[in-house]
C-alpha cells in the first residue's frame, strides 16, 4: 500500500513557496540521484523536500529569522525575506534536530533574492538534518557542517565571500550523509579551497554527495592549496570515505594544478566537466577509488597514485600522469593495480617517477591516446599490462610500454556534441578487447551514454545511433538555477 504524507517544497528555479501543499509521495524525496538526462548530472528538480511537513514562516529580519530558527521543529520551514542583510553576529541553528523524514529547512524566501554580507554568516551545530537553501553568501565566512549534524544539505546557494587575505577554506564537511548540490561557488582569490571534506581526528566524513555545483573562477595565484574540492587530507588517505562527487563543472579552476584532490579511499569522481583550467582529477591520496565519464577540456587531465583504482570511459584532453611515488608517505605513493581502460586521450601519457618510486601492476587496455607531440605514451612501470590500445603521433614509439598491446594508427576523430568522436571507418570502430566496464547500475556505456552493439569501439566513444544520454556540462546545467 503505497503511504501519503504532506511535503512542504521550497521550488529550486524560482524560488516559489508552496505552503500546506499536500500530495502524494511514495518516498521523501532529497534529490540528487544520477539522471538520464542530457548533462549527466543529478536527475529531478533539486527541491527541498520533507516527507513531513510542519509549519512554514516567513522571518523579516535576521533577528527575527534566529528567532524563528530557534523555535523551529522537525518538519518547519523557515525563509528569510527577499533583500540584503548586513550579519554582525551569525544566524546560529543550534540544536535545531530534524529527521530523515521531517527536516527542518532555512532557506531565502526566493532563491538568490536573499544577500547577506557582514562578519557573520549562518554557523551549523547539533543539528542533523537541516536544510540550507537559496541564500547568496557575500559574508566573510561560509557554514560549516561539524561532525555533530550530519545529514545537512546545502542546496540553490551562491558562495561568494568577502573573504579575508590570508589562508581559508569556504565550506568544509566533517558530518556523514551530506550533500553539497546546486551551489554556485564563485571568485576566490586567496590560498585554501572552495569546498573541503574531512572528518573528526583520523576518520572521514562518511558518503558526502557532491552534485550539480558551479565551481568558477579561482585564482589564487600561489602555487599550491587553491583546489575546488579537497576530499580528505594526506593523512587520511587511506580511509574510506566513500564520497561521490558527480555532476560537477568546474570553470577557470586556476588555483592550483589539482582542481578534485582525492585524499581519501573509496570515492567515486563521475559525470564532472572540466573547462578553460588548469586543475585535474588527482588522486593523490587515495586507494580503490573510481573515476569516469569525465570531460576534461583544454590543458586538464587525470594524476593518479594509489592502488586498485578503476578509470574508465573518460574524455581528457589535457594528458595523464601514472605516479611512480616517493620514499615519503607523506608525499606520493606508487600507482599499484589500477585499471586504465576505455579513454580517450587527446595528450601525452606518461610517468612521474621523479621521486624515485615506480608505478607497477598497471592494466592499460583498450584506449585512443592520440597527440601533436611524440611520444603518444612513455611509461616507468613494472609489470604492466597493454591490450587493445590506438596510439597516434607524429612517430611510432612508446618507451617503456610492452611490445605488444597496442598499435599506431590515425583514430578519426571529428568534433560533434562539443567534443572529438570516433567516425564512421574509425580503426577504434569494433576493435576493444573489452566491454565499456559497468557503471553504478551495472551497465556498460561509453561516455554519452550509448551502449556497444556488439563489441564495443576503442576508447570512451562508441560510434552510435543510440539516443545521447549524456553530454559535456554547462553552467545551464549546474548551480542555483539548474533544473
């Protein structure tokens, strides 16, 4: 028998309340899930739903908004009225517990109609399952999510702090059962990172879900600690995590050559576009992690150290780098049984052995690795296995690389959809060695979300007539206003 429970929505787009309406919903729903539709990123409206509703009040000021804050119930719906507040002292939501079922929201009236400057901001404490909704950060700081309220989510916000000179990182994650989606992250300028995931003392925040977020414009101009996301630290790499960041577009990611840093274990990095930067994918910390149907334009690519990654299916365009790591755990550590297949490469692979270590037990199948510069792939690796593999350069030759596993031919590629596919005559046409490994529902795709008929083609594309599910993100795709 299917259940019936009164919601109260808080509408993504245009930011229009609904209040007591009533309908019928077979789960609650907090959205965010993959979806099937183009862009690739988090399916449905992004609305804040409570399985459960209660009361929904209309705050005047940011003294009165505190005011409602404190008396609210699982279930409440609390929103600020449209215009700009100056915050000298915070908007605290302490010990403000909602449910899975019956969440308590604080969010703008209209989405992005609510703007709030000052040194405070709105701080989080002892309040699990909260939603904060559609606000527009110009504060010096933004919320924090402390390991005492899990289960917050952050949705329809755009982040751009005042913020102060020296090091700091915007929004940071030490709960479980997070998700950080819609959000506009935008103009920082000083050393630390938009959005940091850690935990308390030596664990990590656990599953975190990072979807459909706008990362833009970087520029901290040092040359290191100015990553868009951080996922973990160097000493907590080895901890399972088991994050998922999907969906993203990170645009002028410029503050540092590692735009995702994984310093975590079990993570999953998918469905992301990269564009006009200079940040990768880096694995830099991190073990049985996965990472594929990416986009990345330009000079990105994927950087990975670790063992047992699997990284399929993804479109890069800026090179790859196999770690060979160093002596010093604190620094790398050796790629160690990694799966390398079904990519697209339109630069250079090869190995960062400058600290003295070797990547070993690499499977490298069944990828178009193509480039304006010689050699199309030189590798450092021990006991590594090739099959399947289209390589094309100005010349033949792939040092380090086993004899066999490979040939060089001219791919045929044409730009379509925003990015190089395969064409009809392609040598990559019916020539894999392997299926397009399955995704999270089990099913192998290439990078648009097309099936193989029959065997599947070399590299992330198949040549297809099968309807495109997936495509390279824009910001009509991500932040605040996306569907």
């Amino acid at each position: 028998m299917r259940r019936t429970a009164r919601i109260t929505v808080l509408t993504a787009g245009a930011g229009v309340l609904a209040c007591g309406a009533t309908a019928a919903v077979a789960v609650a729903a907090t959205g965010g899930g993959p979806g099937g539709g183009s862009g690739g990123g988090p399916g449905g409206q992004g609305t804040a739903v409570s399985a459960v509703a209660g009361r929904t009040v209309l705050a005047s000021s940011p003294a009165d908004l505190q005011k409602k804050v404190n008396a609210a119930r699982p279930g409440d719906t609390v929103l600020l009225r449209d215009g700009s507040y100056t915050l000298d002292e915070p908007v605290a939501i302490t010990g403000r517990a909602g449910t899975k079922r019956a969440r308590i929201t604080v969010g703008a009236q209209h989405t992005g109609k609510v703007v709030l400057s000052g040194k405070g901001g709105i701080t989080l404490s002892r309040s699990p399952y909260v939603t904060l909704s559609g606000f527009v950060f110009h504060t010096r700081q933004a919320p924090a999510v402390p390991a005492d309220s899990p289960g917050v989510r952050l949705t329809r916000n755009t982040f751009r702090l005042a913020e102060p000179s020296g090091k700091n990182n915007w929004v940071s994650v030490e709960a479980d059962d997070v998700q950080v989606d819609h959000n506009t992250f935008a103009h920082k300028r000083s050393q630390g990172v938009y959005l940091q995931i850690n935990g308390p003392g030596k664990t990590m925040a656990q599953r975190t879900h990072v979807n459909a977020n706008l990362f833009s414009d970087h520029g901290y101009g040092g040359s290191n600690g100015g990553e868009c996301v951080r996922l973990g630290y160097g000493d907590k790499g080895a901890v399972p995590a088991h994050a998922l960041v999907e969906g993203n577009l990170l645009d002028r990611a410029n503050g540092d050559v590692e735009g995702i840093s994984v310093k975590s274990s079990n993570n999953v990095i998918r469905y992301n576009t990269f564009r006009n930067s200079k940040g990768w994918i880096v694995l830099r910390f991190s073990n049985d992690s996965q990472v594929y149907g990416n986009h990345l334009f330009g000079t990105s690519g994927i950087r990975f150290y670790g063992r047992g990654h699997d990284i399929h299916t993804n479109y890069v365009e800026g090179g790859v780098t196999v770690g060979g790591g160093t002596s010093d755990p604190n620094a790398y550590w050796p790629a160690d049984h990694v799966r390398f297949t079904h990519n697209t490469v339109l630069g250079q692979v090869k190995s960062d052995h400058s600290g003295g270590g070797k990547a070993h037990d690499l499977t490298f199948a069944d990828n178009v690795v193509r480039t304006a510069k010689a050699p199309a792939v030189s590798l450092s690796v021990l006991n590594s296995a090739f099959a399947g593999n289209l390589f094309f350069a100005p010349s033949a030759g792939a040092p380090g690389v086993p004899a066999s596993g490979y040939r060089f031919a001219d791919p045929k590629l044409k730009a379509s959809g925003g990015f190089q596919h395969i064409v009809k005559g392609s040598p990559a046409v019916n020539a894999a060695k392997n299926p397009f490994p399955g995704t999270g529902n089990g099913v192998g795709a290439d990078i648009d979300g097309q099936p193989a008929a029959g065997r599947a083609d070399i590299g992330a594309d198949e040549l297809s007539t099968a309807r495109v599910t997936r495509t390279p993100l824009t910001t009509a795709d991500v932040g605040p206003s996306a569907r």
